[in-house]
C-alpha cells in the first residue's frame, strides 16, 4: 500500500511518499517500509511521480501473489512432492535404546535384507499407521532423514525368521527394559484378543487360523492373541492360539512359558471374567500363585457369596 506521510521541513511541510507493508507481531499490527519514494514536493511532476508510485506498488503485490501461487502450487500440486513424517524420531529413540541392532548382529542370518530395519519400520508403522505389509513397504519413503533399503518380498521372507526367533528376541527385549527402567513382576496383567484374517477358509486342523468368537463379530477364521503386561502395563511377553481356543484355555500355557523364560516364583495374575474359571485358579492357587478375578454375582450362588 502506498503512505503519505506530512513532515516539517525548514523549507515547509513536505509528504513523504512510501510503499509500505503490514505484519503482525504479538496480535499488533505494524508496517514495514518496501520503498522510500522521497517528498511530493521535490518532484517537478507531481503526476507522473504518483503515477510511477502506484505502478510500483500493483507490481510488487501482483509479483508477491504470483510467488504465493507457484510456492503453494509446487508444494501441494507437484506429483513429485512428497509429505514427510518427522515425528516417529520420537518412536524411533524409544526403538533404538533397545540395542536390537546388537540382538541381529548375533543372529545366524544369510539374508541380503537387514532384519532389524524391518523390525524397526513395521513396528512404528504399526503405532502411526497401521495398514497391510504391502501398503506400508509403498510408504517406505515418507520418514524424513532416514534411509530403509528392503523390498516387499524381503518383509515376507524374514516373516518366519521372526517367527523362529520369537521367544528369544521377546526374552532380550525384556532385559533390555529391566536395566533400562527397572520392572516389577509381583503383579501380571493379562488379556486375550483376536484379530480376523481375510481368507474364506480355516487352516488345516493343527493351523492357526481357525472360526470361533470374534471380538469384532467376524465370521472370518480368526487368530487369538494372548498380552502379558507388567505393573506400569508395559508388555513382557506375547502368544498366539488358534482361533478356537477359549480365552480361558490360554492362561496356563501362558504362565508356564512366563515362569520359565523369565525365572519368576509367583505372579499374582489380574485378569477379567473370560479368565475366571474354576480350573484357573485351581491352577494359580496349587500352582503358588495368586490371582484377581472378576465375578458377576447373580441369583442365588451370587447372595450365598454375598453371605
């Protein structure tokens, strides 16, 4: 915008001509100078002066909007742009201060892929966003600042690596927390889930992919997923049944494997009603554990505990 501004001289009262900007500062707007065009009064033609001014002034502001336009045009049109994602840094710090970058580098592995680059990208996807293997490996280029060199026939390659080195790399990266931030194990959390899988038939008998009681009321073949967690809900361990194990059939085998991989005594387990059967706690209890289930009281068995 153009700023006439009066002034006293010795020579008189003069008007200071300037194209000027605004901006804001702290909710404040103020105005900066683009171009100093001198006093009105100087010019032996006033009205060309103002003229040139003026021109000067639509030229600037139509050069400024043109280089809005193109700007915005290159970032969000351009085919070739690419939107960046900065924030799994934080995510990957928490990965790294695993050191499962020491854990590969004794695995027996001749693969040309690096495993723990896998691990690493799919488990932060997971958290960002999740999706198929396929979907996720197209997106491999949006972390910012970092270099992942793997195809997607290399992720479903070192599927069953993972799958063989399941216990041992759970077992590591428990080590790797108790030295890290310490863990308490007088008390375990533990839940089943399940998760579908998108095929019309059930596997085999022995298979892990078999119809039962979907939490999400899929008729697909289904995958039941046993957590372990500590005091702080950080996971410890995990297991996988086939998808016509009872939530409640999962508990014993779960514990027996908890207590052997990780030299524990006793655990006192928390876990809701689809745990609470009479076999469970017969076994936490001969088992010398101890255990916090949830009960429904209802009719007369309910009023005879109440008693």
């Amino acid at each position: 915008m153009i700023r006439y501004d009066k002034h006293k001289r010795k020579d008189g009262i003069k008007t200071q001509v300037r194209v000027v900007e605004g901006y804001r500062v702290d909710g404040k707007i103020k105005q900066k100078t683009i171009k100093d065009f001198g006093y009105l009064e100087d010019q032996t033609n006033q009205d060309e002066f103002i003229a040139s001014v003026k021109k000067f002034d639509e030229d600037y502001k139509k050069n400024k909007l043109l280089l809005k336009k193109n700007t915005r045009k290159k970032f969000f049109e351009d085919d070739n742009s690419i939107k960046y994602n900065y924030g799994y840094k934080f995510l990957s710090a928490i990965y790294d201060s695993l050191k499962l970058d020491e854990f590969f580098n004794k695995v027996n592995f001749k693969g040309d892929y690096d495993l723990n680059s896998i691990l690493k990208y799919f488990a932060i996807q997971r958290i960002l966003n999740p999706a198929s293997k396929r979907h996720t490996t197209q997106t491999i280029r949006n972390f910012y600042g970092e270099s992942v060199e793997f195809k997607l026939s290399d992720v479903y390659r070192s599927l069953d690596k993972f799958s063989d080195l399941n216990t041992d790399l759970q077992k590591y990266i428990n080590d790797r927390v108790v030295k890290l931030i310490g863990r308490n194990f007088d008390y375990g959390f533990y839940d089943v889930t399940n998760y579908y899988c998108e095929v019309d038939f059930p596997d085999e008998a022995g298979g892990l992919r078999q119809r039962g009681a979907s939490k999400e009321h899929k008729t697909d073949p289904i995958i039941q997923f046993g957590l372990f967690m500590d005091e702080n809900s950080l996971p410890v361990c995990m297991s996988i049944f086939p998808g016509n194990t009872s939530d409640s059939l999962t508990i014993q085998p779960t514990m027996n494997k908890i207590k052997e991989n990780y030299n524990l005594k006793k655990i006192i387990a928390v876990a809701d009603k689809g745990m609470n059967s009479s076999k469970n706690i017969d076994y936490l209890i001969n088992t010398g554990n101890g255990f916090v289930f949830s009960q429904i009281l209802k009719g007369k068995k309910g009023k005879d505990i109440m008693k």
